[in-house]
C-alpha cells in the first residue's frame, strides 16, 4: 500500500506566472500588473493582468498554456526539496492541475514536471475548472489499487471544498484525507468551515511535511 498526496500545480508547486512576461512581451502586452505578481504572489484575473476583455484574456491564456514558454516554468524551492525528497516506496504523488485540456498542454506540463521532479508524478491529470470528475475517478481508482489517499494540496480554496465534498462517498474506506490550503499570496476566499477539521492552512511544502510526514 502506498499513501498518495493529490497536488494542484500552479501556485503550489511551479511559478504559473514565471514566464509570463516573455509570452506578454511577444504578444505586445502592457507588463505592470504582470510583473507585479512576480512578487506578490496576489492571485489576479487574467482580465486583469492582460488588461483586455474576458474574451480576449481567455484566448491569451489558452495560448499561454499551449505555448513553449509553459514548458520552462520555475519551481517553488519548498517543493522542489520536499517533494524530489519523498521516499518513492512509500509515497505516490499525482498532479492535478487545471491548465487548457488539450495533448499540447498536457506535453508541456509534463515536461516541465519531469524535468524539475524526476520520477515523482505517478499520474498528470489535466482538467478544466471543476476537478470533481477528476477526484472521484482517482479516488476509486487508488482504492482499487490498495492505496490509501492522505492529502489533497491547492492554493484555491473552491478545489479544497470540491476535493472534501468527492471525498465523503468514500470515507469508509479511506477515512477524511487532510487537505492543505496553501495560498502563497493574498486570496479572495477561504475553505468552507464545513471541513474546518481536515483543513491546515499552510505557508510551504515544508509545513505540510512536518503535518503529513
């Protein structure tokens, strides 16, 4: 049996915003808001940072992420030292992350992730908005193969609450999994206190582990 974490990517594990300003820099895009999340860390709707439409901010984004510039993002240091660190016997670590579902995409996400984390995604699930088809399919899945999910991670707290709603028709077999909201920068909204109990709001990877390990 192997215990398995399920992990957001953008804002948890790699700088989605890293290489924005090469990509904004070839579209002709005002840079302003776009540097200024470089530090902040703030999360920012794309309307926003393109300083465009929602239309026109879509279709920016869904270039982005099919770009090459996707394929080289920067890692956050505490993931790059807990998660390269995982006793791969024990631990199983799937990615979940809500990028454009497209082939191209899930190319240039798994470049990126294999590059930076050799050998640690078991699985790179690409999704769109709403991950609860996604969490229930590996949640069965896992319970299939004898494993025991222990921990969901994302800097968004509507995946936290989405996560802990699929994980219920489970609970006698897996019990209450621990879910980890790690905003890295200032957020909107909080996980719904329904979970108050399986929810730790955490600053790093490094404060997961001392949870979870």
């Amino acid at each position: 049996m192997k215990k398995v974490i399920i992990t957001d990517v953008d804002g948890v594990i790699l700088k989605w915003q890293s290489m924005l300003p090469f990509f904004a820099q070839e579209k002709g895009i005002d840079l302003s808001e776009i540097l200024k999340c470089q530090y902040t860390e703030e999360f920012i709707h794309t309307k926003d940072l393109f300083k465009c439409t929602p239309e026109r901010a879509r279709k920016l984004k869904h270039e982005y992420h099919n770009s090459n510039w996707i394929r080289h993002l920067t890692a956050y240091n505490d993931a790059l030292d807990v998660l390269n660190s995982l006793n791969k016997d024990v631990y199983k670590v799937i990615a979940v992350t809500a990028l454009d579902n497209t082939d191209t995409a899930l190319e240039n996400r798994s470049y990126n992730l294999n590059v930076l984390f050799p050998g640690v995604f078991s699985e790179i699930h690409l999704t769109d908005n709403d991950k609860s088809t996604a969490f229930r399919k590996i949640i069965a899945s896992e319970i299939d193969n004898r494993n025991k999910v222990v921990a969901y991670v994302d800097d968004l707290a509507h995946h936290i609450d989405t996560f802990n709603e699929e994980c219920k028709m489970f609970y006698d077999t897996t019990g209450q999994p621990k879910t980890f909201f790690l905003a890295r920068g200032k957020r909107d909204k909080m996980p719904s206190l329904n979970y108050y109990s399986s929810v730790y709001n955490v600053k790093d990877w490094y404060n997961i582990k001392e949870i979870l390990l």
